[in-house]
C-alpha cells in the first residue's frame, strides 16, 4: 500500500518538474475563450443572398387522351407558349457570406457566390437588409467586390498579414453555413501555399468547420485581421471533415484594391510559356540546382521584345530569385504594368541579363508557329533508332498522316518502346522533337551529333524540346543506350 502511495508522488513529482522545464513552444497561451473575439468582429460579416431569374423549360408536352374535356385547355395553353408568349419565370436563391473592409460599405466575398446573380441582398448582423451591385470580380481567384449604400457609417475589418500566419496557429471563421445564419468556428492553420487548381492560387488550409454557405467568409488571426477568405473544402460528402481552404490575404487584398480601383484585375504579362526544371532537366543542363523556370516558347510579346529565348531558365525576376513556375506567375502578375524589369536567364551556361517592360495580361496569348525555311525534301524521309524511339525526318506525307502544319520542323517520333526512359518520361508516337540539346535538328543525324557532344562533355542526360498538339514541353532522357 506504502508503495503504490509512493509510486503515485513519484509520478506527481516527474510531472511537475517536467512541466516546470518543458521547452518555450510547449509555454504557449491556450485561449480560454473565443466569445470576446467572435464579439468583436461578428458585426462586420454579413450574409448574401442572391436570386437567379430562371426562365421554366417547356418541359414534355402533356399527353391527354382524345376526347378528355381538358383536350382543349391544353391546346390553348401550348398555343399561347408556341405564340410568342413569355413565359413563367422562378427565381433560384443561393446562400453565401462575406465581410465589410470599409465604413462605406466595400464587401469581399466569392465570385462564386454571386456569379450570374440578378439580385444580391445582404443581411448584416443587426438584421438589417440592404441591396448590394458589383464593383468587380475576378474569376482566377474566385473573388468579388461588393458595394451597399447606407448613411451611418458600417463596422469592418482589415487584412492581416498571411505570410506570416505558421501552421498550427489558432484561426477563426465566420460566416453562413447552410443557411443558418451567423455561426463561428474556430481550428488552427493546418497547411499554408496550397494550390487546388489555379496559376494564382495560394491558399490556407484549415480544420476550421467550413461548410456550404461559408463561402466568401472570413478567416481571422488571434488579432482579429483578415489572413484569408473561406472558398472550399475538401470532402467526400459535402460536409465539413476537417480540410477547409481560405484564399491567402496576401492575394485577396491586392486583387481587391485593384477591383476597387479599376473595377478589374490588372495582372502583368511576361509572355512566356514555362516548366520547371526536374533533376533530369538540370543535369543535362550542367546545373546542380533546379531552381527556375524552363522557358518552353516565346510568342510574340513582352519576354520576345526583351530578347528571351526557348530554351533560356529564368533565375531571377525583378531582383528576386525565381524558385519554380508557380513563384514566377504570381511575381509576374503582381508586377506594375508597364513596368521595366531586369530578368536573368542561365542561356547556353551563362547567366544573361535582360531588360523586358510588363505588359497587360487580358486573355490568354494565342501561341502563333514560328516559319522557317526549309530545305528541299529529296526521296524518302530518313528514320532512325534513338534513345528508345524510333524517330524520322518530316515530309508532307507525314505531316498529313499526324495533322501537322506546314511549318512544324523537327523529328517525328514513330514509336516509343515501353521499357525505355523516353516512354518513362511521357514521349509518345506522334510527338515532335524540335531541339536536342538547345539546338535545331531536322535528320536523325543532327540528334546524334548532339548525343554525342553531350556524352564528350561527359553528360548523363539531354534535354529535347517537344511539341505535342502545338504545345512545348522540355524532356531530359538519360543517356544509357
């Protein structure tokens, strides 16, 4: 009995002295409560609703049996829709939240939300109901900017900073979950720089309960600012599960002074098509690193004017040093239109400054062909065995057989053996080798010598560019014949 006694204070004891040593992360404030916080900044989200205006489909025509008395009600009614009448229309609701930036009543929320809406109205927190217009949207990220008119001045919130939100981190949202009205949840940050689908993407990941209706809400820090607006989950049933994500601050808050600004997002455009550089890629580049962006076409534009080059890996843009494509895009676009920026290019092993002035992005460039003069064809095209593939010269009988355009230069690929690095890689019957080794071929002699130079140069891999339904990519394939 004695013993257990003692066995007990021991284990009180290490307890006690292990929590009076733990290390400074373990120290951390726990919130007692969330009620003061929720308090504070619930008056400054509201909730939208918006109406659709649907037209009713004629649907099937009803069948009545000859003779029934309906029989002429029926034609009257189908003769009066066949004559041009209009007909009925039912409005579609949908739910969706957001939150006031400015005493004037500037609110943030999801294109989504309010995309192909005829009516907004949004609800704030006292109950009041006001009508809201767009000042703009933009699709890429899923924002939009709403505007409501009333004489006092309205609560808001302002944005935090994202970058500097660390995963683990309590956060707060608010907002409309399926209707129900203004409901808080809280969690932690789970994950930052996520990326779901778009080139502008980078967004918070948390286990915050987000549902259907959260949509364009806020997520607060422990300090009651704005690091991102809730736009999706990840669930199997529709449901909350825990893996919620909100568009990071850091991109919400300029697209949202651009809106307010212009009524439009104003994006910069280099003009360039890219890759990232994989270790494959690197090495045959002679590099240890595969930091930067393999540039894959220059149409015309911007990056052309400045001197850019196929082939070119962009290192540094604007006096930032460029990790992948991903960094590079949002750099480019947050860039001052019209702007001149110095660009560093890696071009044949050397580094390489280029000056290139920003251009506007609308639409993406259409990619237009480059011509070259060709040399005239004699016979029958030569074809070879290289690297696993069977490759052969271009004649018009090949490039009516693969759909290929006049001015398509390189080596067609006829086969790919299974077993081989090219087809590991992604090479497929029907694509084009344009450059081997950041060099032109036209015959399967060119790609030898280039082979062969790399191997001189004790290479283990070659970098092809390849053109597949007119689009580039860059393939590194080893060397090992």
């Amino acid at each position: 009995m004695a013993t257990g006694f003692l066995g007990v204070l021991i284990t009180v004891a290490c307890l006690l002295v292990f929590a009076g040593s733990s290390p400074s992360w373990a120290r951390g404030p726990l919130p007692e409560s969330f009620a003061d916080l929720a308090e504070t900044l619930s008056p400054s989200v509201v909730n939208i609703t918006t109406t659709t205006n649907v037209a009713q489909a004629d649907g099937m025509r009803p069948i009545v049996p000859e003779g029934s008395p309906f029989e002429d009600l029926f034609r009257d009614f189908l003769d009066r829709q066949q004559n041009g009448e209009p007909r009925r229309q039912r409005r579609s609701s949908a739910l969706g939240s957001g939150f006031l930036i400015s005493e004037d009543g500037y609110i943030v929320t999801n294109n989504h939300v309010i995309e192909s809406a005829d009516e907004i109205s949004v609800e704030l927190f006292s109950g009041e109901m006001l009508d809201a217009n767009i000042v703009g949207r933009d699709p890429r990220t899923d924002l939009a900017l709403l505007k409501v008119e009333r004489e006092d001045p309205l609560p808001f919130v302002t944005f935090g900073d994202s970058d500097a939100a660390r995963v683990g981190e309590w956060v707060l949202a608010i907002g409309n979950p399926l209707g129900q009205g203004f409901s808080v949840s809280a969690g932690i940050v789970s994950a930052r720089n996520r990326t779901l689908q778009g080139n502008y993407d980078d967004f918070i990941q948390t286990d915050a309960a987000i549902n259907r209706g959260n949509s364009g809400g806020p997520l607060f820090n422990m300090d009651g600012d704005v690091i991102g607006v809730n736009t999706a989950i990840l669930s199997p049933n529709g449901g909350s599960i825990g893996i919620g994500f909100a568009m990071s601050s850091a991109v919400v808050e300029r697209v949202v002074m651009q809106l307010r600004n212009f009524g439009e997002t104003r994006r910069g455009w280099l003009g360039v098509r890219i890759q990232n550089v994989d270790p494959d890629m690197a090495e045959a580049l002679g590099r240890n690193s595969t930091d930067g962006a393999m540039v894959t076409d220059v149409p015309e534009g911007p990056a052309r004017q400045g001197g850019m080059q196929t082939g070119d890996v962009i290192l540094e843009f604007d006096g930032e040093v460029i990790d992948d494509t991903r960094e590079l895009v949002r750099i480019v676009a947050d860039t001052q239109v019209g702007k001149e920026v110095d660009v560093v290019v890696l071009r044949n092993g050397k580094e390489e400054t280029l000056s290139v002035k920003i251009g506007l992005l609308e639409d993406e460039p259409t990619l237009a062909a480059a011509t070259v003069d060709s040399p005239d064809d004699a016979g029958q095209p030569e074809e070879s065995a290289i690297l696993g593939m069977s490759v052969s010269e271009l004649d018009d009988n090949l490039r009516d057989q693969y759909g290929l355009d006049a001015d398509v230069r390189g080596l067609l690929v006829l086969e790919v053996e299974s077993s081989s690095d090219a087809y590991s890689k992604g090479m497929r019957e029907g694509d084009v080798i344009a450059e081997v080794g950041q060099e032109s071929v036209r015959s399967p002699q060119d790609m030898n010598k280039r082979i062969e130079a790399a191997e001189a140069a004790g290479r283990n891999s070659i970098l092809l560019l390849v053109r597949r339904d007119g689009a580039p990519r860059f393939v590194a394939l080893n060397l090992s014949r």
